[in-house]
C-alpha cells in the first residue's frame, strides 16, 4: 500500500512541477502516473550504472554532475512518453531539482505515516 500511495504523490509532484517550472509539461494525470513509473524506473535500473561510469567527473565536481544526471533522466523520461515534455536541458535541470525536493519531502511524510 505504501508503495501505491508513494507513486501517487510522486506523480502529484509531477503535476506540480509542471505547474512550477517552465519548460516541463504534463498533459494529464494519466501522462503523470506513467511519468512517476519511468522515472522510477530510470532512478533504479539506469542512474546507478551512469554514477558509476561518471565517477571521475563526480568527485572532480566535488558530487555536482549527479545534478546532471539527475536532469539526463529526467529528460530521458520526457523522451520516452507522450504526455510528458521537458522542452531542454535547463528546464529538466530545474524540474529534477523541484522533483527532487517535493520526493524527498514525500518520502519523510510517509516514513512518519
């Protein structure tokens, strides 16, 4: 059930993001909820093995590039699904940094629950 309600809210953070950053939109809560499962997805299987790979830039940006990478998946997931557009680089940096935020406040708000 928790997993259910954490892919829900992530998928209303989405919504939020889109109504935030310029740059990012969602068509429907549909497009959301499949957004919120590619993302999640990308996070597990992909973002892993490119922090791995990206290790040497890592450490010389003192751990900046993982914004980066953060915005690549995020982007890469626009990439892949029809209602759910990031227009470039700059506004996937901006909306993984908000996605990010509203996901780290989801998560404490469900460890509490």
């Amino acid at each position: 059930m928790r997993w259910f309600l954490r892919w829900l809210l992530c998928a209303l953070a989405l919504l939020v993001v889109a109504y935030l950053c310029p740059g990012v939109e969602v068509r429907s809560l549909g497009s959301a909820l499949a957004a919120a499962a590619v993302i999640g997805l990308l996070d597990a299987v992909l973002r892993p093995i490119l922090v791995v790979l990206t290790l040497p830039v890592t450490l010389v940006t003192l751990g900046l590039f993982l914004f980066v990478i953060n915005a690549l998946m995020f982007w890469a997931a626009s990439g892949l699904l029809a209602g759910f557009h990031v227009s470039g680089f700059w506004a996937a940096l901006l909306g993984s940094l908000v996605y990010s935020a509203l996901g780290l406040l989801i998560d404490r708000m469900l460890k509490e629950f």
